[in-house]
C-alpha cells in the first residue's frame, strides 16, 4: 500500500489518510521552498494541489530548487511546467494544476477557488502581504514559510483564530531595508528544512489535527544552532484581522517589481490581453535582436537586456537596473 508508513502512524490513519486526499492546497510560488513543499505534499497523498509560479528554470536554481534539474534549464521550462513533470511521475494518482502566472491582486482570486489551504513558497513580503489579505477576508488558512542564509521562520496563520501578519509587521518593510537571497545567499539545509516544517503543519492541518499546531513564529539559525518559539500577539488596532480592511488586495494596480536572485525586473501587461509569441517572434526578425522560442515563452536578446516574455504579457527584463527602465525597455521592444 502507498501511504501504509504513513497510516500506520496512529495520530493520522485511515481516517487521516482519507482527509488528506480530499484536500486542496494552493502552492504559491515554486523554487526553493515550493519544490519541497509540493513534493513532500504529492508523496503524502493530497488529493488536488495547484502550484502557481512566474518563473522559468535556471542554472543557480539547481542548488536549493530539489524538483529541477540541466534538463530543465536546457529547455527553458517554466518552473510550474518542469514540477509537474516530475511529479507526476512520483504520484500519479492526484491532481496537479499548475499554473505560469503571476501572484498578485488581480489574479490571486480565481487562484484561491475551492482551496483548503494557501502554502507560502514566495520571497518576497509584497506577495505574502496580499495571501495575508485573501486569507482573512475568505477565510482560508494559510502557512508562512521563508529562508535568508542559514536562518528560517515559520508561521501559521488561522483566521478567526490567530493573529495575522499585520499584527506581527503593519507594512511590508521598506525595499533595501532587508537582506536578500541576492546580497546574503542561501543554503539548500535551511530550505530543506523549513520547506518540510510548512509540509508538516499542512498535514497536521489537513488531518484535522488544529490542536497540535504550530501558534508561535519558529525561528532557527542552522548555523549557530539556535532555534526559538516567538509569540505574536494580538493588534486590537490591526486593520486586517480586526478592522477587515483589505489594502493589498484591493489595490488593483500594476506595478513592476524586483524578482529576488536572479537581477531582473518584472513587469506585467497594461492589458489583460494574451500575447502571440510567434507574432511578435515575426514582428522581431527584420531587428537586430535575438530570439528564442518555446512552447511556453519567448526569449528576446537586447543588449544589454535578456527578456523572457510569457502568453500573459508578463515579462522578466535581466539586467534592468531600476522598476523605471523596465518599464521603458519593455515598451520599446514589446509595445504598450
């Protein structure tokens, strides 16, 4: 039998285990944490899991990212694309969505239909900010998981039944306010770890285990060895959890936005309209800029810019050193 390791364990079961593939997760964001999460979620047997990410695969990826590998870069797989290869291959019997998009206040709400849980893979606080949102409106639990160097934190949100991030941190900290994986680096242990600590309280979670989770911030630094419990108390004046203002999830607006480790800038389509990669492929060759096509993207070289452009019109500009230029560069050799 399949899960018979995992039934045999008594706090989860048969019953656990029926739980389990009933359930519906939403892995948001698919590199580090988002590869172990969804790996350790399809080998224990959630029934329908929906992994969303903006990325494609790339060589310092295969460092910490467990689900990838040169094949992967080689074809110029999106991240979601490359995942459900391979987990599909681990467990056939559940249900894999996965989806090459971007998180944000637009789209995040046909993401979170039909969902039991909302996984936090993401690295950056803009987007944990808006699951936050989402979370408390409708009610959807979600579990907080992210990586610096050698230190992790973990958290889980309940709503109704537990402070939120706001009270925790009222607004995202200020950019260049705080490390990245950029400037700092990351170690592939602190991943592993923290990856399957979120796993574990997801499963916990699912199998209706609410007693035995996790109500404290875990913090731990692998490399001093140090791991502490920090309680997060409740802001009677938080306007998420207790004044149900929504700020990161209604501002609608798009914007540009820095993606962490790989020197790039994000910026997404003024328009809600798909692009013809083959069309503009065309429209390109008479230029002097490069191409280069698959399936899922279009590779545009424009020194000193590398351009990944994706159905969406969401595009990630390599070398863009400011929200501004991409926004330029993006309108000068894609259009508005």
């Amino acid at each position: 039998m399949r899960y018979e390791k995992q039934t045999n364990f008594k706090e989860i079961g048969h019953d656990g285990q029926e739980h389990l593939a009933k359930s519906k997760v939403l892995v948001i964001g698919c590199g580090a944490l988002g590869t172990m999460v969804a790996n350790n979620l399809v080998r224990a047997g959630i029934g329908y899991i929906r992994i969303v990410d903006r990325d494609y695969v790339e060589l310092h990826n295969l460092q910490r990212q467990l689900l990838f590998d040169e094949d992967d870069v080689q074809r110029n797989l999106p991240k979601a694309i490359a995942a459900k290869e391979k987990l599909s291959k681990i467990n056939s019997s559940i249900d894999i969505e996965t989806i090459v998009k971007d998180v944000n206040s637009t789209t995040i709400y046909d993401l979170i239909q039909g969902i039991d849980l909302i996984m936090d893979c993401t690295d950056n606080f803009q987007t944990r900010y808006l699951i936050n949102d989402v979370s408390y409106k409708f009610e959807i639990p979600w579990i907080y998981g992210g990586v610096i160097g050698a230190t992790g934190v973990l958290q889980v949100f309940l709503p109704g039944e537990t402070p939120c991030l706001r009270c925790m941190m009222d607004a995202p900290p200020p950019s260049g306010a705080v490390p990245t994986c950029d400037t700092a680096g990351v170690l592939n242990t602190v991943t592993g770890i923290i990856g399957s600590l979120e796993s574990n309280e997801a499963i916990k979670y699912l199998t209706k285990a609410k007693d035995k989770l996790l109500r404290k911030m875990l913090y731990l630094d692998l490399w001093e060895n140090t791991l502490e419990k920090i309680e997060i108390p409740l802001n009677p004046e938080c306007p998420c959890c207790q004044g149900q203002e929504y700020h990161f999830y209604e501002n609608k607006e798009d914007h540009a936005a820095f993606l962490c480790g790989i020197n790039s800038v994000q910026v997404s389509s003024p328009t809600e309209e798909k692009i013809s990669l083959e069309a503009l492929e065309k429209r390109l060759q008479p230029t002097n800029y490069r191409t280069k096509r698959t399936p899922y993207l279009l590779k545009i070289y424009a020194e000193p810019y590398e351009i990944t452009l994706f159905p969406d019109g969401r595009a990630l500009i390599k070398n863009a050193k400011t929200l501004e230029e991409g926004k330029t560069v993006y309108a000068r050799i894609i259009g508005n």
